[in-house]
C-alpha cells in the first residue's frame, strides 16, 4: 500500500446511510478507482468511509521513531474508544513493514519490535491490519501469536503476497484494495464484536475463508488469538 502511517476506523453510520446488501462478496462491481501514485491511504480511508460508515482518524508517520511516538504516546481511549481496527499502511516485505521501500533508508520495522512499541491498551481487543505486501509471509503461528500477547489484540490480518499492487493499472485498484474494501465493510455489516471471542469466531474464520477463495492472489492470512493451532 503506498502511503505511509497508522488510521483507527470507529464504526459510525452517518447520517443518510442506508447500509448495504447483507453479503458483500457477491455485490456486482464496486464501481471504485484508487489513484495510482497517491502518495497517502486518505483515498482508500475515504471509501471505507463511505461504503462502510466508519470515520477514522489518520496518522501520517515519516520515519519510524515517528510512528513509535504515536504508537506509544497515543491512548486510543483518547483518540476514538469505539474504535474497532488499527490499520497500518506501508510498503512490507516478510515479516517488516517499510516507511519508503528503500532498504537504504534503514526504515525498516519488524513485527515483534512494533508490538513492542505498541502503548499497552492501543490495540487491545482490536484487529491489527497490515496493508503492505508480504508482512505476514513466512511468519509462523507461534510469531503472530506473540504479537496478539503482546498488544492484547483480537486478531491480526495481512498479506503474505505482492496483493496485486505490481499488476494494478490506472483503470482498476489494486486486488488489495478491493479485498479491504470488502473486508472492513463485511466487519461492519456484520457487527462483529471483536472484544468478543465467540462472535470473532464466528465470523472472522468464515470471512477469511471466502476473501481467499475469491483473492486467491493477494495471500491474506488472518490469525486471532482464539485460533488454536
């Protein structure tokens, strides 16, 4: 995902929506357009907006000692206590998240390092969302297991492939995009409690299953700390 930072969706339906078909998934089109070379996620954090009806609150972050500071300084009490999902932006590769792309940068971020500058109570009984392409590849249960004890999250979800941002062009969104699209909005209109482990059960596993069955390509992975194996 281009664009670089943290948002926190909050489910609010404003006023004058109408909601949506009771299974997204097989909705006709979505008849939406991403931007290529957006520099930010607002395009993206916009039609979750809108299709969903969540508001968020964005946090652009430029280097990593940037998005530590949010991180642990932030108290999502403070900035949006209904909040559901923390949703991280960033180019990825195996197990990393990068603010650039460029290696040379040294921006680079492991997963069990960001959970350590998680503040204690920002992600708890939240769902944390990778956007960038290939943070969860090769990472075993186990790892994401630590991550989950280590911000008190109720699940963690991503992509463990490219997620189809090298084959996007300018008159279609990336096959990540659409898939997230679907995701948050399905959460939604599902009203899955995520502080609640029976309703996470219930949905997220059956959810998964279908985003992959129809986005064979982007390699999602969703794992909650229910999740026995």
């Amino acid at each position: 995902m281009d664009g670089r930072g943290w948002s926190l969706f909050e489910h609010a339906q404003p006023e004058g929506w109408s909601g949506h078909a009771k299974d997204p998934l097989h909705r006709g089109g979505l008849g939406l357009r991403l931007r290529l070379g957006e520099p930010s996620v607002e395009p993206l954090l916009q039609m979750v907006q809108s299709i969903a009806g969540w508001r968020y609150i964005h946090r652009n972050s430029a280097t990593p000692s940037e998005m530590r500071y949010w991180l642990k300084t932030e108290s999502c009490a403070d900035v949006c206590e209904d909040c559901k999902i923390l949703y991280i932006a960033s180019h990825g590769d195996p197990g990393t998240i990068s603010l650039s792309n460029r290696p040379e940068f040294g921006d680079a971020i492991g997963i069990q390092a960001l959970s350590e500058s998680i503040d204690e109570g920002f992600a708890k009984d939240r769902l944390v969302h990778f956007s960038g392409c290939k943070v969860l590849k090769g990472l075993s249960n186990d790892d994401i297991k630590k991550f989950l004890k280590s911000t008190g999250a109720s699940a963690v979800s991503g992509f463990a492939k490219d997620a189809g941002w090298a084959s996007a062009n300018k008159r279609a969104i990336p096959l990540s995009v659409a898939l997230e699209l679907i995701y948050f909005s399905s959460i939604c209109e599902q009203d899955v409690k995520l502080h609640h482990h029976r309703s996470v059960q219930v949905h997220l596993p059956r959810l998964a299953t279908r985003l992959r069955k129809r986005f064979p390509d982007c390699g999602f992975r969703l794992r909650s700390r229910w999740d026995k194996d």
